[in-house]
C-alpha cells in the first residue's frame, strides 16, 4: 500500500524553537529523530519507500530532501500551503502513476500527518493495515482517538454502530464529521461515548479521494487534473504554482468529509496518539522521562540537561550549546534558541504563537 | 583629599552576568555606566584624578585599565584577593607616597567600595568632605545606613551620643562594631534605634590607617612595610607577590574597627545607599524604571526590551543580542548572557551562587 506524509504545516506552537523554517515536523521533540523521520519509520513498517511520498512546501524542500537523503522516498513540493485537501489531492495523483507502473491502480493510501506522535507503532501499523482491507473496496476509512478530556482544539467524528471487523479490528459507521466545538459542546460529546477525536489520519485509494474530490470539490479536482495533465512534462512545476495560485484553502475533513454521501468508516486509535500540540503536551507525553522533581531538559545539545536548584516540573529544551539554570522555579517551560530564549507558564504554552504574530504585526 | 576604590571583588551574586573573570563593579547594572565608572565619578567630586587608587585584582588589571582609559588614576594591583585591611593598607602606602610629593602627608582618604550604589550624590560628597574633616585630626571616621529592615547580611554599628557637627553634619561616637546578626538579633538592633548598617565606606588620614594596623594587626603591618620599602624598586612586584601570600585574609572591621583603642566616628548616609547584593535588591532599586506591569528590561543590548504577553514583576537582564520572550510568568529574574541563561524566582536571587559554586565542585 501507499503512504502520504503530510510534511507542509507551519507552525507556530512550539516557538521559539519552531520557525517559518523549522516548523514542529522538522524538530527532533518527541525522540532523538525528528518527527518526519519517526513518520516516516512509522510508514515504512506497512509501506515499501517507493511507495511513500512526503508533500512539504517549497521552503521546507531543501531542508525535508537533507533529512531524508538516502531514503528512496518521494518529495512532492507545494509552492504554498492549501491546506490538506489539495496536498492529498496531490499525492493521489502521484501514487496513480506509481500505481500504473505495474502494481493496482486501486491500492490502499494512508495519510500521515507529519507531525504526530504515535506510542505503540506495532498497534498503529495494524490499524492502517485493518483499514486498508475496508479502503480497498472503495470506502473512505479514518481513525479516531477515544477523548479523555472535552478539548476544543480538536474536530469529532460522530461514531454510529459497529458495521463489522476487519483483521480482527471493529470498524464503526461516521454519522458525521464535526468542527471543534465549544467546551460545553465538547463535555457532551466526552460523555456521550458516540464521539471520537478526528485524528486527522486516513486511509482510501487514489481512486476514491479523487471521485470525492470531483464530486465534493469540482473547481480543486479542475485543478488538480490540469496538474495531472502536466506531470512528466517541464510544465509541470508551473502547472502546479498556477493551479495553488487560484485554489482555495480548504481541509479535507471541511471539503470532503462533512459533505460526500459516501459512507465512511472509522477505527479506534488506541495506540497512544497525540498531536503534541503544545510545549505542554509534550511534557506531559514525555513525563517518564523528568526527573525525581518533575524537571526535564530536551534538546540535542544538552547531554547533561540543565542546571537545577529547588526548580520543580518544569520543562527545558535548548538547541544552543548554552546552559540553563533554574532556581527556585514551577511549572515553567524555558526555551532556549540561537536568537531567542522564552520563559512561559506551561499551562500558557498554547498561547507561545502569540509571540511571532506580534513579530509580523 | 584622597579616594581609595575598592574594586577586587570576586562577585557571585549576579551570576550569571557576574563571573569570576567580569565581577559587579564591572557590569553596567545600576546605569549605563560600569558600577566602577559610577565610584569614580562620586570621587572625583572630592578627590583629584591623581589622588584616586583603584585597587583591582591582578586577573581584573587590564579590564580596569581599559575601562578607565584615559583617567590619571593610580591602578593599584594585589596578586590575589586578601580581604579590606590588606587592600587599604596597601592603597594608605601608595597614599603616603604621592602625599610625599608636596601635599601634607596627612591628607584625609576615603575608602569607597566600587560596587555600591548612591542615589543623592551630592549629598555624599558633603557627607565624605564633613568626615574628612574629622579624619584629619587622626580620627577613623565611617559611614553608617539607617536601617529599614531587620537585614541580616551586614554588620551593624552600634551607636553612641552626638559628639558634635562637621560642617553642618552631625557626628556620633562608634560605640562597637558587630558582625552579622541573626534575624532575632537584627531585629532588635531595628527597634533599639541605636544601630546603622556598616556601609564600608571609611574616611581616615594614611598615618592614622597604618598605625592602627600596626596595633591591632602587626602581621599584615610587617608585610606593607616590606612592601613600602621596596616602592618603585625593581623589586616591587615580587614583594607584593611575596607578602600577599603569607598575609591572612581579614576585613579592616574585623582587623582595625573591632579592636581598636581608638575613638571611632560615625556620619549618617543618608545619601540613598545600596549595596545591590542580588538581582532582587537592583529590580527594587530601578523599580521606577518598570513598564506598567513592573516589568524590568536591563542590559545594553536591549534597546526595545523583551517580548512580554501577560507577564508581571519580572527582572529581565541580558547582555546578548538575542531576545527574551516572557508569557504568563511573574516574579522572576531571567538573565541571558552567551553562555547561560538562567530563570530564578526574584525572591530567591540570593541564592544564584549555588551555580558557580557547583560548578566549581
């Protein structure tokens, strides 16, 4: 089967230490390899790498081609981000070509977002594989993750009855993809049991996601066949920076999930997953880790983490060679970059993107 | 009259602004200027360029000399650190020396320590030109701080009646010197209302200095004589380098105040005094500087000051070009300097010498 990382998002949540540049997929937070190249071990345990592509945006290619140099790996380059409706758009007709030089033209695709965080990645590989058997007859299969907490940040996916197994996995009916909900909205949806997180990970084939597409979104799938038209050809780069010039900006949860009549199928992501998306939520994944204290220092430059005096749970991550010393200080998160060194309460760290919007402004 | 500056301080309360290499009477904290260049610009109010002796450690000679490039002050060097009654008694030497050169060689001299912090200078000056007058009978004069808390890291001057006026000042009789007291003991010193800080600053003629300390300490007197004998001689350096290692290592309140036969006097500072002895004690000495929050930017790096979003009452000093980002934090003290950042909570910067004393075990 197919892999489809999705290597493209900027963010801002994990700043100082993630930049324009250097977004969260490119940082080496949950583990001593960047989080693309844990994707992309991940992919690897159900996908050969021919058959895995990494979509990035032009100003990450360079650095996305260094971290992956020797792996056979595709590098699909966006000129901008379009959100994830265009980039799978994308890499579906690029795995239809690879697809044609031999294999099924109908083999299962997993998208990856690039920048999760997976605990049992035996359990993961087996969940994709039980979701492709179902993709390959044509359905679109998502994996959702059982809340334990009514976050807002997330979307949800209305789960209905169980409609079967699938290597031994129950797979459940989608009544409905949902948009982040307030926090009364996301208590009810906790304790009615029926909702799920929306993980953001896929599985469906080439075939499939661009019907959907076609049928859901005709002025992308347009665009997308102009790209098609133009792959192998010198005018494919331009193709492309045409089409992303006049495309909306559209997720495929909003752009297809919330609109096909298609059924969709959803699995239960009980691997340990989190989209680590704070500083917080990284201390938190990495708790095992701290020290007697609850202190923990991250960061590849600090072999022998930093200083402490009476300092408790807090979190350090330094890509500097410089040391950091705490005293007497909680539940902190101190960031120490090149240019830019950061102190935040850690149970503020979702607003650290304050900081580089009030830079552009 | 003559101005002695104290600057062989090896300070650890600023660290990590403050090392061993770059002590407090180095770093521009309460100013722009060097908390040296500030000493000798009060002395220089009563004192001529070429009657004031820095005193420096040799591993701080030639920072010193560049700092006071193009001043006609005397550097005087000591080969290591042997406390005050040593630095005095080696800077009263040089004293009686130049006083040789035309002057009368009872000429009052002030010893000012280079690491305090006066806010009335004026004032000061009157107050040193009011003790110098009663240092030129051959009395020991000192300067004694009205306290306003039960301070336990300085010796207290336990006072006696008004003996009189100079130039409008009233002066006390010394009653005794004490060393620091315990809180209990602070306290009551507080409400009894009979005791002033030992600020360390002391007015006496070089004749008057050099006899006490042949009285009360004959050892230390022994080793200065050698070196005075050996005073622009080839042999000067070596001599210094010979006595200073066999010398102990004794505070001139420890050494002379404590056990002299002589009358002591004692003027009120009520100049606006400060040691500055931990972060916490500069944020409240430059506390009218804070942005409306009581946020504090120090450092000459940081014209714009650092990135604050809901932050309050936090001390930032850097002296790197890098920028320092706060979020939610309050009562700290961040320091940022090229090799170490370190976050403390204000109230426990007295205590940021555990990181070089760790460092060095």
């Amino acid at each position: 089967m197919f892999a489809i990382i999705m290597a493209g998002g900027i963010g801002a949540r994990f700043w100082p230490a993630s930049r324009e540049h250097l977004p969260k997929q490119f940082l080496a937070i949950t583990g001593d390899r960047t989080m693309l190249e844990e994707t992309l071990a991940r992919a690897e345990r159900f996908a050969p790498p021919n058959k895995i592509s990494v979509v990035v945006g032009r100003i990450h290619a360079e650095l996305t081609k260094r971290i992956l140099a020797g792996k056979p790996v595709d590098v699909l380059i966006e000129p901008r981000g379009r959100n994830t409706a265009a980039c799978i758009g994308l890499a579906a007709l690029h795995a239809k070509r690879v697809a044609a030089r031999g294999v099924t033209e109908d083999e299962p695709m997993a998208v990856l977002p690039a920048d999760h965080f997976i605990a049992d990645v035996e359990s993961f590989a087996r969940t994709i594989r039980a979701a492709a058997e179902v993709a390959r007859d044509g359905a679109i299969v998502t994996l959702g993750v059982t809340p334990n907490r009514p976050e807002t940040g997330y979307g949800y996916i209305h789960t209905g009855a169980e409609s079967g197994e699938s290597l031994e996995q129950p797979v459940f009916r989608v009544k409905r993809f949902v948009e982040k909900p307030d926090y009364q909205t996301a208590l009810g949806y906790l304790s009615s049991g029926d909702y799920l997180w929306n993980s953001g990970i896929f599985v469906f084939t080439a075939r499939t996601i661009l019907d959907e597409i076609k049928a859901c979104m005709p002025a992308l799938h347009e665009g997308l066949m102009e790209i098609e038209r133009a792959i192998d050809t010198p005018d494919y780069e331009a193709a492309v920076e045409r089409v992303y010039d006049r495309i909306e900006s559209v997720s495929i949860d909003y752009g297809v999930m919330e609109r096909t009549s298609k059924p969709i199928y959803v699995f239960k992501a009980d691997f340990g997953w989190s989209d680590v998306g704070s500083w917080q939520a990284l201390y938190e994944l990495r708790g095992s880790e701290c020290d007697e204290h609850g202190n923990l220092s991250l960061g590849d430059s600090m072999p022998s983490g930093a200083m402490i005096v009476d300092a408790k749970r807090n979190l350090v991550f330094s890509n500097t060679e410089r040391k950091v010393a705490l005293l007497g200080v909680e539940d902190l998160v101190v960031v120490d970059t090149p240019d830019v060194v950061m102190v935040a309460r850690l149970d503020r760290s979702q607003d650290v993107k304050r900081f580089p919007e009030s830079l552009k402004t």
